[in-house]
C-alpha cells in the first residue's frame, strides 16, 4: 500500500503538534507571557508535506482512485504593538489523482480523468488583543485551483476568516470562529470551534488545522511525553474544490479523515509529524451537471517538515 498532509492540511495539511508554533500558538504565547526574548522570537516559518491514500474504489464501477499531495508553505507574523499583530502565508500544492481501470469518463461519464491539480493560495491576517482575557482575528484569502484539463483565468476562490477567542484564569482558550468562502461557483460559511485547552500537564486538546478553503479547524487531542516527542489523535472534515473545465465545471471532493500523529523536535526550530489517517464518506460531486459518485473508505499516511527562521 503505497501511503505519505495536505488531505490532512490540510491545509492548509499540515497538522499541528503541541510545541509547533502556528499562528494561533503564537499569539496565544503572547497572550500567556507577554514578554519574549529576541532570541526566540523567529517571524517566519516554512512548511512542506507529502501525503498518500491507497487505491479506492469509486461508486458501483470498476474505477479506483490514489492521490498524492505535495504542500508547500512559507508564513510570517510579526507583533505591531503590545495589542495588534499581522501576518501573511502563501503556499502551493500539487495533487496527482491516479485513476485506475477507466474504460470511459466518470461520474455519469460527464467528464474525462485529470490527473493533477494546481493549487495557489495566499493570504493575510490581523490579530487584535484589547486585554489579556480576548483575542480576535480576522484573516482575508485567496485561491487558485484548476486541473490540468482546465486553466487558471476563471479558478479564483476568496474568503475570509474571522474568530473570537477568551483565555480563562487557568490559561486555556475557548471561543468560536466563522469561515466565509467565495469559492468557485459555491459560496459557503463554515463555523468552527476554536480551542486550545490544556485539560493535564501532558494532554491538550486543540486545533490542528487552519479553517478555510479546506474545511473547518477539526480537533486534535495530543500527549507531550517530553520536550522532544508529543502524540496526538484527532479528525475533522476536509473538502477540496477546483475547476475541471473553462466552461465552469468544478469538482468537490468532501470527506472525513481520522488520524494519529506522532511529532518530534529535532530543535527549538525544525519539527518532523509522521501520521496515519483513515478517510470516510468520501464524495466526488460535479458541479454541473450535478452528479456525484461515492469513493470507498481509505487509509492514507504523511510525512510533515517545519522550520522557523
């Protein structure tokens, strides 16, 4: 079985472990101590990921699917003042859907087989902190996606992100956030709940994606055993949307994964995440004409790098 995120993506794939600062860490560092030495302080950080599913089979045929997903992702953040902080990501992926057995189109043989597709993202964020219990954001998106039997004029996607987060005496966050997607030819809001909550000195549970264009923000339950290696489990819905044709024809494709991670830090700036996934009540759904084909549950496997500089 050939298995290595990016359907974990996220995305937007890559999972977070308990020691890796994101943006949200970050600010909830800021949050937790309001002061930190220069030393430590490293705005930028770049991610890149490899993930894999086994074959499955789609609806009543004969016809199976594997996907490989390569991530790229560089991000930064940097604190205006004690109360605002702003940040910028782009990011690139590359997915190859290998279709196997095809005797002719699939569903409902309205459209042909691609075999890759091109993914361009980019994106803002401003963090406001008006005391040290609250803490809003608002994080603006863009998006290209199109396979390769399309092109990139009529792919753009743009959204925006919005969340409100309470941090309690004993340090843990709570609060809620929304997500608003112009995506192509769909708009949609997806709610998620933000949390990070530290229930014992070793178990937190947290979020491990970035809500947006890849779905909501899931929830990971993950285990510190020391200062080099930390566990998590977790799931979340993940969807992915891109133009198959010029004539506006899109496909979705929205499923359940459930996953294990296993996290290590090499140093205080480059962490390695291995994971094991299972995906569930996967669908592919054209747009026009509406059609949709069920996909088999599958198991899939990543591998995810992250430095900070």
């Amino acid at each position: 079985m050939k298995v290595i995120p990016s359907l974990f993506q996220a995305s937007q794939f890559s999972v977070s472990a308990v020691k890796k600062t994101t943006l949200l860490s970050v600010i909830t560092g800021l949050l937790l101590t309001p002061y930190v030495a220069a030393r430590e302080y490293t705005p930028f950080k770049f991610n890149v990921s490899r993930t894999s599913t086994e074959a499955a089979q789609i609806d009543n045929t004969n016809a199976e699917l594997q996907r490989d997903v390569w991530r790229l992702k560089l991000s930064g953040a940097m604190p205006i003042n004690k109360q605002w902080m702003i940040g910028a990501n782009i990011g690139y992926d590359n997915l190859d859907y290998g279709f196997k057995n095809i005797d002719s189109g699939i569903l409902n043989d309205r459209v042909a087989p691609w075999s890759s597709i091109n993914k361009y993202s980019a994106g803002l964020s401003l963090i406001y902190r008006p005391n040290t219990s609250w803490m809003f954001m608002v994080a603006p998106k863009l998006q290209y996606s199109y396979a390769n039997t399309a092109s990139s004029s009529d792919a753009q996607s743009y959204g925006v992100v919005g969340s409100a987060m309470y941090r309690f005496e004993s340090g843990n966050m709570l609060g809620f956030g929304v997500a608003y997607l112009n995506d192509i030819s769909e708009v949609k809001t997806i709610p998620y709940l933000a949390v990070r909550w530290k229930i014992t000195d070793k178990l937190t549970l947290g979020n491990p994606f970035e809500a947006g264009f890849s779905g909501p923000a899931g929830l990971e339950l993950s285990y510190e055993m020391n200062e080099k290696w930390n566990f998590g489990v977790g799931t979340s819905r993940r969807s992915e949307r891109f133009l198959i044709s010029d004539s506006e024809q899109t496909i979705e494709m929205e499923e359940w994964v459930t996953f294990i991670r296993a996290g290590w830090n090499i140093s205080e700036k480059a962490t390695i995440n291995a994971y094991g996934g299972y995906f569930f009540n996967s669908e592919m759904e054209l747009s026009e004409p509406r059609v949709t084909d069920e996909i088999d549950n599958q198991a899939a496997a990543g591998l995810a790098f992250e430095i900070k500089f």
